[in-house]
C-alpha cells in the first residue's frame, strides 16, 4: 500500500513510514492511521511544521469509529511524535483515552449449529451449479473445527495442510502470528474427500477456496451468505445483519470453538489456569486478555462455566487504560 502524503508534514511522514516498515511487522495499521491524520491536517491547512493536542484531539473527535480504535490510532501518532521530536519538530498529544470493552461474544447453542449446518447443506442442493454453494458447508466446518478466522481459512492453500498428520499451519494471521492447528480426525477425513472431488479441480499447491481464475475470494461473499442463514433461521434481524456489524456473525464461530473447548477441557478433568494458555497459543491471540474476551458470552447457556471463569479471573486481568 503506497500512501503519498498531503500535508505540510507529508515528508517527515514518509520518512517515518518507512522507519516503521523495517522496525515494526504490522505496519499497515500505522499507514492508515497517519493517512486519515494528514488528510485531517491538510484539509485544516496547517501552516507550519507542528503536531499540537488541540488539533490531534480535533481529529479524534470527527473519528466515526469505536473508542478502542481511536486509543490504537492515538497511539500510531504517538510514536510519530517521538519521531518529530527528534527531528526538532513540536509535537504534542492528548492523554490516551480510558477504554472499557463492552464486547460481548455470541456463542451459538448445539441446537443453533445444527441447523446452520443443515442449512448450508441444503444450500448446495439447491444451487449445484454454484461453486461457492459447494465450498460453502467445508469452509463452515474448518471455521468450527479449527476456530480459524475467516481470512485465515480464505487463504489457505494444500501444502499448508498435512492430511497425514491432521495439522494446517496457519501462515497468513492477524499480528504475524504463525501457528499449527491439529485438526479433528473427523475434520481431516472431510477435507480428504474434498481435497480429491473432481468438481473442485483442486490443484496441489492451490487454495481450498477460489474464484474460477484461481484467487482467493473476498471475505465480504461468505459474510453475506453466512447473514441470510441467520436471518432465515431467526437467529438474527435481517435489518442488522450487515458485513462487520457486531451480535451473531460467521466470526462467532470462531468464538463458539473457543468456549466448547474449554468445556470439552474442563469435563476431561483439565482446569481452567491450565487451558487458557494453550487455548490463546492455538487461536493465535496476542495475550490471555484477548482470549478472556472470548469466554465472556452467553451466561444463558454456559452459567456454571462463567462461574468458574469469574472465580480465577477475579482481580487476575486488570482494566484496561
């Protein structure tokens, strides 16, 4: 992505990209943050060489997006403070904002699965001709089985995957972070099958899910799919189910795997201090703070489990700030 800068700092800010490419991996995060801060100062019209609070503040107000996301954008333009100072450049910024998640994961009951399973069944009967229709049902059971998110599973290819062993590496994640993913020996059967249908004409080093001239399809098509079953089993209001908004969505499924592990975990006699650790490691996550918001869903459905969670979690996690 090759950004070209507007403002009066638009050369200091292409300096800093690129410090930021060769010292920081997930540097597209930084690349957008600092686009929509130069749009803001150029369209402000800055006049000299200078970052002040008030005006950084002014940016973060017209901002349309959660107030997680402002605190990680504040936090891009922070570090390019540091930068302008050293270069002699005024550079100052507002306090970090306090945060408070109000995430709430949806975790889909077994009653839920089931029919969502039928129905994505069903869907390849009734469209036969559809490739996506025939992706669709593996590419919900990788989801499940695994935990995966769905660009990850989007961007798979065969020689990630070890049908002999069960285990795909994950090579394309969120935070860089690679990893191995044992798999169900349900799951590798399926994938066998799949992997030798001739309607897929599957290469040996090709994606699992493809367009017809070999790309990997956009996350935005199986959203949408995953949204009308929802809608048509009223499990969720046609009226919010929108690509990225929050509630039940096809990256819930990602969520329902996390908790029925560690129930699964918890009835083989594990406790919980043993199996978060080794949970957040095969999800990819950064820290156990981002799994801990995993496991806060549904207490309809899982009380006694909750109970348990509370009971370790309690003055364990601190709040953010």
């Amino acid at each position: 992505m090759n950004i070209i800068f507007k403002s009066i700092l638009k050369d200091e800010l292409t300096s800093f990209i690129e410090f930021i490419k060769l010292s920081i991996v997930d540097h597209k995060a930084f690349q957008r943050s600092l686009s929509d801060l130069d749009t803001f100062l150029y369209t402000e019209g800055l006049a000299e060489k200078a970052l002040d609070a008030e005006q950084v503040g002014r940016w973060l107000d017209g901002l349309k997006v959660h107030p997680s996301t402002k605190k990680s954008k504040l936090s891009h333009v922070r570090k390019l403070s540091g930068y302008l100072c050293t270069l002699g450049i005024k550079a100052e910024l507002p306090e970090l904002p306090r945060v408070t998640s109000d995430f709430m994961p949806y975790v889909f009951s077994e009653d839920e699965m089931t029919q969502i399973f039928e129905m994505a069944d069903d869907f390849v009967l009734t469209n036969p001709r559809s490739k996506i229709a025939a992706e669709f049902p593996m590419l919900l059971r990788i989801l499940f089985g695994c935990g995966l998110r769905l660009g990850e599973a989007l961007s798979l290819t065969w020689d990630e995957i070890d049908l002999s062993s069960g285990v795909i590496t994950i090579k394309e994640a969120k935070n860089q972070k690679q990893r191995m993913v044992p798999m169900c020996d349900e799951l590798t059967r399926i994938l066998k099958l799949y992997r030798v249908a001739p309607c897929f004409e599957m290469q040996e080093h090709g994606l699992l899910f493809k367009t017809n001239d070999g790309k990997p399809r956009s996350t935005s098509t199986y959203w949408g799919i995953f949204n009308q079953i929802l809608c048509d089993l009223g499990i969720k209001n046609p009226q919010t189910a929108k690509y990225g908004k929050r509630g039940p969505c096809i990256h819930s499924l990602r969520h329902t795997f996390t908790l029925r592990s560690l129930l699964k975990s918890e009835a083989e006699g594990h406790t919980f201090l043993e199996i978060v650790p080794f949970l957040s490691t095969y999800l990819g996550h950064s820290g156990l703070m981002e799994t801990d918001k995993y496991l806060k869903a549904r207490h309809d459905l899982y009380t006694e489990t909750h109970t348990v969670i509370a009971d370790y979690i309690q003055d364990v996690f601190p709040e953010e700030v």
